[in-house]
C-alpha cells in the first residue's frame, strides 16, 4: 500500500519553499500618499488648488447662528468654486460655530453636484461639472 502525504503537509512545504519567491512577486503596501500641504488659513474657494493634491487648512468659527458664510455647491464631493469651511461644515468635517482644521482632496468633478441639507446648511445644485472638484479627509492632521 502507498502512502501519501495529507494536503495540509504539502502545501506547508511549497509555501517554505515557495514563500521566498511570492514575497518578492507581490508588493507588501503601496507607497504612502504625499504630505498634504498646510495653507495655514482656508481660502474662500478651492479654485486653485491642483487636481490630486491634498491640503490642510484652518476654517475660523462660523457665524454664531451655525451657518458658515458662503455658497456649497454638492454633497460630499463638492465644487471647486464652494465655500472651503461652509463645505466643511455642511460634510460634517468640521462643527459649526467652531475653527478647526480640515484635509482637502482634490478631485475629478463629477457630472452633476446635487443638492443637501446637511448640519444646518444647504447646498445648492450645479447640473454641470467643473474644472475640479474636492471632499474631505476623515482624518485631521494636527
């Protein structure tokens, strides 16, 4: 009678074996993302910020009654020509009433930015899509 390794053994020994050569095959990460970069103080709108890029910013408070100056264009991803801190507060990066930092991501503009109410403000509708377009980051940097 022949005997046979069980399966489980065998493939123990072509992973030892192997494992050298599937390590250099398959990269272990991806390279980090670039370092966002820090404005210091948010502009009014993103509209010169590059596509695929990403910055840091600070919003001062908003008006006392929680609604941010300015006009928001989308939801979530949101028009280049919006308001920076508006958005960040109609995203719920950012509460309103209060400064704060916020991570912006540059983006391709979608087909269509569509209307919300979202965290006391509402954004408006744009039917067409623009030059760029941005969402934030759920992660502040300090």
């Amino acid at each position: 009678m022949k005997r046979s390794l069980p399966t489980s053994l065998i493939l123990v020994i072509a992973l030892i074996a192997c494992g050298p050569a599937l390590a250099q095959a398959v990269p272990t990460s991806a390279a980090p993302p670039p370092a966002a970069l820090d404005l210091g103080d948010c502009p009014d709108v993103a509209g010169a910020f590059e596509l695929g890029k990403t910055y840091v910013c600070s919003c001062p408070p908003s008006a006392a009654d929680g609604s941010p100056g300015g006009t928001v264009y989308g939801s979530l991803v949101y028009s280049n020509d919006s308001n920076v801190c508006a958005a960040a507060v109609h995203a719920g990066a950012l509460k309103a009433a209060t400064a704060g930092r916020v991570v912006v991501q540059m983006l391709d503009s979608p087909p269509v930015f569509k209307s919300t109410n979202q965290n006391g403000i509402k954004s408006e509708v744009w039917t067409t899509a623009t030059a760029a377009a941005f969402q934030f980051s759920p992660a502040a940097q300090p």
